[in-house]
C-alpha cells in the first residue's frame, strides 16, 4: 500500500472509480461498490461539504465501540 501510493491515490476524483471496484471484490457485502463512483462524483461538492459532519459521527461510534 505505501510503495504504491494508495491513500495519496484516494485524494484524486479519477482513481475513485478503480479504487472502489477494487473494494468491491473484498466480500459480496461490497459489491455495490463498484456501482457507486458515478454517483459520488456526480454529488461530490454535497459531499465535500456534509463530511466534517459526518466523519465526527464516524469518530463517535468507532469511541463507542472500543
């Protein structure tokens, strides 16, 4: 991961396409994945703008499980 670069990769809107079919392949939970990347670009300033937000809900619930 490191010697190929893959989370300053994530950083890029034209790596996301490749980077989520990838994931998609990890268990048939994912596989809706690889259908995703159209609709996140499509609605990516929403997103930009919601995440903050969302990330400290991410950071809550990850505390609450530990």
């Amino acid at each position: 991961m490191w010697r190929e670069q893959w989370i300053p990769s994530y950083a890029h809107a034209e790596t996301l396409q490749h980077v989520l079919s990838r994931m998609s392949t990890r268990s048939p939970r994912m596989a809706p994945l690889a259908d995703t990347a159209p609709v996140l670009l499509q609605h990516y300033d929403a997103f930009i703008d919601a995440f903050p937000a969302i990330y400290e809900q991410v950071l809550d619930a990850a505390k609450k499980k530990v």
